[in-house]
C-alpha cells in the first residue's frame, strides 16, 4: 500500500526531531528485549540437544523422563543431575555424583560416544522472574551474579525487571487503545451532533467521573480475584473518559466549518465526515493528551500493584519492586532500580508521544 505524501511528511518531521526519534530507538530495544524475556532471563536452556534431537525449553514442556530421568513432572534444568542426564545423552549414572561426571565431559576424559553427547544454550540471564536463588541474606547486593541483586525472597531483581517492564509496556497499549476507541468516538458523537446527545453525554460523564474506582477494583477483586484481564477491563471502564473533552471541543469548533457544511450539503454521510474530515484535523489535540494518558496508565498499574490491588501476587511488578524498597530501606538498589526504570521509561514515552504530536501539527517544522 502506498504511502500518501501527508503520511511522508510527517514521518519527516518525526525524524527531524532528534529527541523523539532516538527515544524511539531506545524503547523499541527494549520493548523488544522485553518481549523476548524467555530468552533473555531464564532459568531454562533456549535450546538443548539430548541424543541428537534438539529441545526447546524456554517455550515448551519436557518431563524429566525425556532426558532420562525417573519424574513424570518437568525437569528441573538448574539441577546438576538433569544437566548430566542431558550433557551425557543418559549413558551415565548421574544421581550420585553429577559434577563430578560433568567436569569429566568438560574435560574429554569422559568415555561417553561423541554422537550421544549433549549440550545447552543457556540466557545470558540463567534467572526466571519465579526463581528463588540460594543467596544467603536476602536482600542481596548487587554482583557478578545478580547484576541488580535480589529481592527479599532472594529473586533476582533485574530478571523481575524485564519482565515487570514488558506487563506495563503491554497492559498500557491496551488500555491506551482501546480506551482511546471508545473516548474518541464518545467525544466526537458529543461534539458533533451537539443539543440533546452532548446534554445526556454529559450528565453520564458527571456521574462515571464521581465514581471511586478504587473502590470498584477492591469490590471486584474480593469477588473474583486478581487477574491481569480483569485489571485491564475495569481500567479501560475508567479510562476512556480522559479523551472526551478535548475531542468533543473540536467537533463542537469544527461542526459549523464551511467544508463541514458543504460536505452535508452534498449528501455526504455523517460517520464520513466525523471520522474522515473533521477526526484529522483534531488529531494535534488529541495527541497531545495521550502522554498524559499512557504516563497515567502506567503509574496507576503500579500504584495499585503497590497497594496490592493490582496484578496477582505471584506476577512480576514494577509497583510491587516499589513497595518492596519502601520495606527494606537496608537495600537501596531496589529503590534505584524501581526510579530509574519508571523514570526512563516514562521519559522515552512522553518524547515519542511529543514526536508523534508535533510530527501532526502542520504549523510545526523542524531544522
């Protein structure tokens, strides 16, 4: 499909604006990062190789029986035992004495056939945000081991970070879009129409905007639990509104235009000219509200994760690594680690959404 000469223009003007386009970079590094956690953090092999056949644990589930093993339930890859089972094709005997055979393999020394021998691509971080390391005092200090350090259950911190940022970046866009739908098209129906429906619009919107929706979360949750589904259904239900005004303030300025006009005038359909000639021409305003909203999103997931009303406990949290600096004032890594990922990532995306505002805005040039 081709790309119109407007679309050129503002993809142009996005480039020229340093700051924002290289804010883009970096989040598309990340983000991308992110999205491959099971690669990047893991307490299991990417790839092993058993007899031959090539395996893929960070995706899939293998029962230890698979490499050899006697237990039906996964294999447990961190263990010496299940790491001879598959460095040793299954030929030895590796309950008793596994690191002893395994330094053998490393060694050459071992009679173990070529053929049957095995191996295992380890993440560059052999950590899962689940996994609870054998640290001693928990928390612990940063080191060549756990570069961000643990937890106060002895989780690494920047495993938890990853993936923490990856449920933010991803409950956010969610709820960003689909709220946005619903806002701009509320709004454009106040706006446009006017009279009775911008009356009725906006008595709804007086009352949706009174209610506690913090109130309405914690009711929710006692009946149903946490969930990360329901968490995004009931934020969308409070979030759309943010949008509304400002939309509905341009159709209500726009309405009357004499291209307006015309185009009713030549029987041309209402949804077409909303959404087809007047929506474009709200577009500065706005994008200029959505890093408010998308900054708002994130800080509300994870002031209700630091409450504790937000995704399950056992889900890794930006909100909840904030809390738990707060409790262990001893550890201040985890209250670095909690500012400097909400303050780089909350800074990348207000310069992209600034980038994306101005890049739509006719009057705006950049050298």
């Amino acid at each position: 499909m081709a790309v119109s000469e407007l679309n050129r223009r503002r993809w142009r003007n996005f480039r020229r604006n340093g700051r924002a386009f290289w804010s883009l970079v970096v989040f598309a590094v990340l983000f991308v990062v992110a999205m491959c956690a099971e690669i990047v953090a893991n307490d299991k092999p990417i790839v092993a190789s058993y007899r031959g056949d090539l395996y893929f644990p960070a995706y899939n589930f293998y029962p230890e029986t698979a490499f050899g093993g006697d237990f039906g339930t996964e294999a447990i890859y961190t263990d010496p035992a299940v790491q001879c089972l598959i460095v040793t094709g299954g030929n030895q005997d590796c309950w008793d004495t596994p690191e002893d055979l395994l330094a053998a393999v490393d060694a050459g020394t071992s009679d173990i056939p070529e053929a049957d021998r095995g191996w295992m691509i380890w993440p560059p971080i052999p950590f899962h945000y689940s996994t609870i390391n054998n640290v001693g005092t928990a928390p612990s200090a940063p080191d060549g081991t756990h570069w961000l350090g643990t937890d106060d259950t002895a989780r690494d911190v920047l495993a938890r970070v990853i993936y923490g940022f990856r449920i933010s970046i991803l409950f956010t866009l969610i709820v960003t879009v689909v709220a946005s739908i619903v806002g701009i098209t509320a709004g454009a129906m106040q706006g446009y129409f006017g009279g009775r429906t911008d009356l009725v619009f906006q008595r709804v919107l007086e009352i949706w905007a009174s209610t506690p929706s913090l109130y309405v979360i914690i009711i929710l949750f006692a009946i149903l639990g946490r969930s990360f589904w329901l968490l995004v259904f009931v934020t969308i239900l409070f979030g759309w509104p943010a949008l509304v005004g400002v939309v509905r303030a341009e159709f209500l300025r726009a309405r009357n235009f004499e291209y307006v006009r015309a185009a009713r005038a030549l029987g041309v359909g209402d949804r077409t000219i909303m959404f087809r000639h007047i929506l474009p021409n709200a577009m500065v305003a706005t994008l200029t509200m959505l890093p408010f909203v998308v900054t708002g999103t994130i800080s509300g997931l994870a002031a209700l994760d630091y409450l504790g009303y937000g995704l399950p406990a056992s889900a890794p949290s930006l909100g909840e690594l904030a809390l738990q600096a707060k409790q262990n004032l001893q550890a201040p890594w985890l209250a670095f680690t909690a500012f400097f990922t909400f303050a780089i990532m909350l800074s990348l995306l207000v310069f992209i959404f600034e980038g994306v505002r101005d890049a739509f805005d006719p009057r705006k040039t950049f050298k």
